[in-house]
C-alpha cells in the first residue's frame, strides 16, 4: 500500500535504512526494491561487526569479562576485548543475539554507504574490500565511502545566544592556544571526574574551554545514562573551589551545549578533547585539530584506536582499568602534549587536506556518490 501510494508521484528507486532497521529487508524484497544500508561509523567499525558473527561463535563467554584477551580483527589494530565489545556480546542475552543476528543483514544489501573515505581509513576499507572480514569473502556488499559528511548545527534561541558568547570569546584568543573539551551529547562524568578534569586544566596552564553537561547521579554510573533532564546544575559546586575564579582570564566553562562545528574551525582553537564519538572525530578531521581521545562507551573504544594508531591525529588518554577513572595527571599531560607536539598537528593539517580532496570535483568520495546515484538510477522495478 505505501509503495503504492508512493508511486503516484514518484519512482523508488532504493531503500536507504539503518542497520538496525534491517527486519526490512524481507519487505523490500518482496516489493523487488534494493536496500543499501546507511552505516553511520566509520571503516573500522563496519569490519569489526562484519567480524561479529565470527567472534559470536567463537567466544562462550561475554567479552566484558574478557579482561586482558586481545582480539585480531581484519582491518583493525589489535582490540582489547574487552573494551571492544563488552556492550555487544554477552551470549546469552535475547538482545544480544538479536543484535548478532542483525550482523549478518550486510552481506545481503545491494550495498553499504559508509560516512567515511577512503584515504582516512585504508587498512579497514582493503579488508572490507577484500571480504577479509565477512563469513564468505566471496558474498560481499558493494560499499560507497561518501564522507566526510558533516550536520549542520541545530540549537535553541537559549542555546544561540550562549554560542555566541564562546565564539566571541574565541576570537579574543591567540592562535591554536585553545584547548576544546566536550564529550557528546550523552557524555556526562560524576562530580569527581569532573573535579579531576578542572584540576587538569589548571595545572596544564593552557587556555580551555570546556562543556559540562549534568554530572552522573552516582558515582559509578555508566556514562550513557542519562542524569536527571535540564541543563540547571550549580556548576560551581560541580568544581574544585575557586577554580572557576582562577581560571575566568583564560578559560571558558559553558552548560551542557556548544556549537562544535563553529568551534573548531576559529583559529584559536588548537586541540580537542574527546569521547572519540564518529561525528566527533570527523568534525576534528575536517577542521584539521589534533586531538585528545578519550573514549566512553560502545565503539568509541575502536574510533580511538584507529584516531591514535592509524589516522596519527590523536593522543589516547590513559584511564583506570576497574572504573574508566582518569586521573588530574594524566588530564594535565595529554593536554600539554596535543597542544605542543607538532608531529601530531602537521599529520591532522595533512588529514584535512586529504578530506578536502575527497570531497572536490573526481575526489574519491565525489566518485563514489556518482556510482551510488547511478547504481539507483539504472534500476528498474
């Protein structure tokens, strides 16, 4: 009936859907329209699920308590299991069998658009090229590399008018002197991790502006859940004493929201601390920032490997094994080193070039859009 509704004004030519929509697939199929599959991380990641069926049957114990087992994933650097995984694989589970089932969804669409290029990636785009990484090297989707593609920003009146005050106060600063901190829109820490963060900061003595959004209610608590709803917390009691005092000539703490996009590409801004969130690590790509990589849950573990190990833009953070904790120390150090190294800042300047490039007329992701519009075109129903 919608096919049939649909076409009264227009052909259709594909399905475009998420992985996890992929229990449509049997629809389209009987309709005779293709699927192609939009996967919102990068490379990396679509090797590493590709690999998951794999692992599933392998593995007879949940990865979370994997601790210290590394794993060897085409296209990948070597993964800790633990932190690769724990939140996919823990066997018995309804939903986890669900989501390893859903894995297999791949191989079966006309194709697979990926918001990444291919130059960023190499190794995992070759391994996913060469099927390294499917059950049947010899049954492997199609796969476009359209990236980067980069949302434009979307805020409130409230939000507008904040984002006008940091950027107004990065124009004051002196070129690449600011270090960026945000982790996402669900990246909240407890009291304490922000405490240490502030104490960070203040001892790197570099300028900062940094976006807290309402800490965790427990200490403990996963950094995905979501604390209680609203922006309104008293920062300041969030904070060592004094530090917001301390700091005000050159630093910035903003609530919850900044327009990141903005952010990175001022001048002032000359590193990046983050969750290692897809968007995020692309973001910093395109504006050429190196970056800090401090990843909190689900893939961001692999984004950071491939940030660190691969791609040469970015610093990991090195973080207690038992609670993820990470210390005013190491906080302090890994500032002081992605704003001060300049192997790091001449490979991200080399990254944005690379994405630049891809994007321009024959650029690798201009040819692949091509092919993906004509791989729709050229269908008949």
């Amino acid at each position: 009936f919608a096919r049939a509704q649909i076409s009264k004004t227009a052909i259709v030519k594909a399905f475009v859907i998420d992985l996890f929509c992929a229990s449509t697939m049997e629809s389209a199929s009987s309709m005779g329209i293709p699927v192609y599959f939009f996967f919102t991380s990068g490379a990396a990641i679509l090797a590493l699920y590709s690999y998951f069926p794999k692992l599933h049957q392998e593995c007879i114990v949940s990865f979370k308590n994997m601790v210290g087992v590394e794993l060897r994933v085409p296209g990948n650097a070597t993964l800790k299991a633990r932190g690769t995984a724990g939140t996919h694989l823990g066997q018995a589970r309804p939903c986890v069998l669900g989501h390893a089932g859903l894995l297999h969804a791949p191989p079966e669409a006309r194709g697979v658009i990926v918001n990444s290029f291919e130059e960023l990636e190499p190794a995992a785009v070759n391994a996913v090229t060469q099927g390294a990484c499917f059950p049947d090297a010899t049954h492997v989707p199609r796969v476009y590399y359209i990236g980067p593609l980069i949302a434009e920003s979307q805020q409130s009146d409230a939000e507008g008018r904040e984002s006008k005050e940091c950027l107004r106060w990065l124009e004051e600063q002196p070129s690449r002197s600011v270090v960026y901190l945000c982790f996402g829109s669900r990246g909240s820490f407890s009291v304490s991790q922000l405490k240490e963060i502030a104490k960070g900061l203040e001892k790197s003595g570099k300028r900062f502006l940094w976006v807290v959004k309402r800490p965790l209610e427990e200490e403990g608590a996963k950094h995905e859940e979501a604390a209680k709803p609203g922006d309104e917390f008293d920062l300041a009691s969030m904070l060592p004493d004094g530090f917001l005092e301390r700091t005000k000539d050159r630093g910035m703490v903003v609530k919850a929201w900044a327009p990141q996009v903005e952010v990175l590409s001022r001048e002032s801004v000359g590193g990046f601390v983050s969750h290692c969130g897809w968007n995020s690590v692309l973001e910093g790509v395109v504006a050429g920032v190196p970056m800090v990589a401090w990843p909190l849950y689900a893939e961001q573990h692999v984004n950071r490997e491939v940030m660190v190990g691969e791609m040469k833009v970015a610093v990991g953070v090195n973080e207690r094994v038992e609670d993820g904790f990470v210390s005013a120390e190491e906080v302090e150090k890994r500032v002081r080193e992605v704003m001060e190294t300049k192997e790091i800042r001449g490979r991200s300047f080399k990254l944005k070039q690379m994405a630049m490039a891809a994007v321009a007329e024959f650029g690798s992701s201009t040819t692949a859009i091509a092919h993906l519009l004509h791989s729709w075109t050229s269908f008949t129903s």
